[in-house]
C-alpha cells in the first residue's frame, strides 16, 4: 500500500498522507484554492476555444461538486475533463499548444483511447495543470461522434466564475459516475464517493434514464460493473431490473485487479498478431515519457530511467502471475454465470 502520494498543483506540491490530514482544515483550504485555480483556467480555455469555433462540455469538477456534495463536505478537483467533437480534437490541440499544454505521451498505444493528457506548467514553475481533452469515455462502445452528439445534445449550462460552461445532463452524469467508478476500481475512494453521493440522492427513475443511455452508448456493461462496487447500486440495478452484457475488461477494472491483468486482457482483445507484438513490446519497454509520468526516480536523468526500467521489469516480473490468475478467475466467473 502507498503511504503517500505526490500531487502536482497549480500552487505547489502537496503531499497527501493519510484521510486524517486529507480532511484538515489546511488541506481543505489548499484544495479550495486549488479548485478556484482550476475553475478560471477552465473558463479561460472554454472561453478560447469558443473563440475558435470549438463547443466543449466540461465534464467533471465543479459538475460533480455542484450535484453531489454541500459546502459543508466539498468535493475538491486538480484537473480540467473537457469533452470536444472529435472533428475539432486537432484544432483544439494546436490551440493548447498555443496556451503552453503538450501532450503527457507521446506514444499512441499508451494514450487512453477516449483522451489525450494535457499538461502545463504554470509560469512561476511551481507546479502543472493537467487538461483531459476527450472525445469519448471509459466503457462507451459508440463512436466518438455519436458520444459527442449525445451528451453536447441535451447539455445543459453550470455557472462558474461568473461565466457560463456547458456541463452534461443529469442523467449523463450519473451514466458517467459509473463509468468512473469502474475505471477507477475498489481501490480509489473518489470514483467511489462519487458513486455512493450519486446512489443516495438521485432518484430510481432518474437512474432508469442513465441507464437507457448507457444502452443508447453501448455502455451497459461498464456501468452495471460500476454499480455493482456498492450495496445501493446492486439493490438499485435489483429493483429496477437492470440487466445487460458483460465486459471482462469493465469486470477486472472493477474488482481492481494489478494492471497485468488489465494488459493480458487488451492483449487478448487487440486483433492481428503484428498489433498484437506492438502493444506487447510498448508494454515491456515503455516510452521515455510515460516512465518519466508513472516514477520519480525516471525523471532524474539518464541513470536514473535505465534504473526505472530495471524497476518496472522486476515488477512485471512479480505481478505477471497475479495478472494472470484475475484473468482466469474471472473467465471462470463469466462461464459459472453464462
């Protein structure tokens, strides 16, 4: 278990120990102006790319924040999650560029495929803000088009600085609540949150419409495996009758299964042995830029990467049989169930 965690913030590092000193007054209000950095950077970038001609629907933060949580027990956020047609994905990059954001990694097969990681260092050097530019979402099956016309369809508008930034429906946040909640497994406490503010005030019927969303995205499998982390949520998708297709990958997301369990199983979905040695040999000996993102010791120079790739194949090394025994206990799950 991580004792620790290092966060880069617009106003310097903070390190996050324990829930005890997550929950203190100082770190609330470190969070809080953080928060408050992230809401203007975010209307500043809605704002310049409207400019262009650009539409986004901001996703998560102050949307979550608002819906979800009280004054009394805020919901802080680091990051910016913007959604964009994927018509203007390009467009949108080169003005980022212009705003002083480069992609986190360079590699394609190491990109999340529904969004590109943008970083920014701010101008005193004391800390990066971090933009998730998508086009699409975890656990949605649809093309990107038909995700942005949905969701850019029925959004509705979030005041926020004194501006107004299109935000997702109701509904579409609860679909990607649970989409989250997957992707972030048993083992993160946000996503997890998220999910349990989001079963205890959201009403059965309004959790109905998400759900013919998800079927509408091709997303049921994703936030049925979402819903299933929580006692609420398996009693929910009980009385609402809620039933649908399985993904082996939204399954080991969710039970947090070691990331070679989540390789194996793209290695066994990839099509075409050439794609296939390609994203096995990306995952052996990863690109300069994600090893200086995923470890420390990566970023202190050339000694100290060859060092972090000596680390990560050890630790493939030890986690290979872990992966592989999800991997077959869940394929023993799906077959006891079929």
């Amino acid at each position: 278990m991580v004792a620790s965690a290092r966060i880069e913030t617009p106003t310097g590092r903070l390190t996050r120990g324990n829930n005890r000193l997550f929950r203190s007054a100082t770190w609330r209000r470190q969070e809080a102006a953080i928060s408050l950095f992230i809401d203007l950077e975010t209307v500043r970038i809605v704002q310049q790319l409207s400019k262009q001609g650009i539409e986004s629907v901001l996703l998560k933060g102050p949307v979550l924040a608002r819906l979800l949580y009280s004054q009394e027990e805020p919901r802080g956020y680091v990051d910016i999650d913007l959604l964009v047609p994927p018509f203007e994905v390009e467009a949108a990059l080169r003005l980022l560029a212009g705003q002083g954001y480069g992609d986190i990694l360079a590699s394609e097969i190491e990109r999340a495929p529904h969004a590109r990681t943008l970083r920014r260092t701010v101008p005193d050097g004391t800390g990066a803000v971090d933009v998730d530019l998508h086009t699409s979402f975890h656990g949605v099956g649809v093309d990107p088009k038909e995700f942005w016309r949905a969701i850019r369809g029925e959004a509705e508008t979030l005041a926020i600085s004194d501006s107004e930034v299109a935000v997702p429906s109701t509904r579409a946040v609860a679909l990607l609540v649970g989409l989250h909640a997957t992707a972030g497994g048993a083992a993160r406490a946000k996503p997890l949150a998220d999910l349990d503010r989001a079963l205890g005030r959201l009403p059965d019927s309004l959790w109905g419409e998400a759900f013919g969303l998800a079927v509408q995205l091709r997303a049921e499998a994703w936030f049925l495996a979402g819903l299933d982390l929580s006692a609420e949520g398996r009693a929910l998708v009980a009385r609402c009758g809620f039933s649908g297709a399985r993904s082996a990958t939204a399954l080991l997301s969710s039970r947090g299964s070691p990331p070679t369990a989540l390789g194996i199983q793209r290695l066994f979905e990839t099509g075409g042995w050439r794609n296939r040695w390609r994203l096995l040999a990306r995952e052996l000996i990863p690109t300069a830029e994600f090893m200086r993102m995923s470890s420390p010791l990566a970023k202190r120079g050339l000694f100290g990467l060859l060092s972090a790739y000596a680390l990560r194949s050890l630790w493939l090394a030890a986690m290979l049989p872990r992966g592989l025994r999800a991997v077959v206990a869940l394929r023993r799950d799906l077959r006891r169930t079929q």
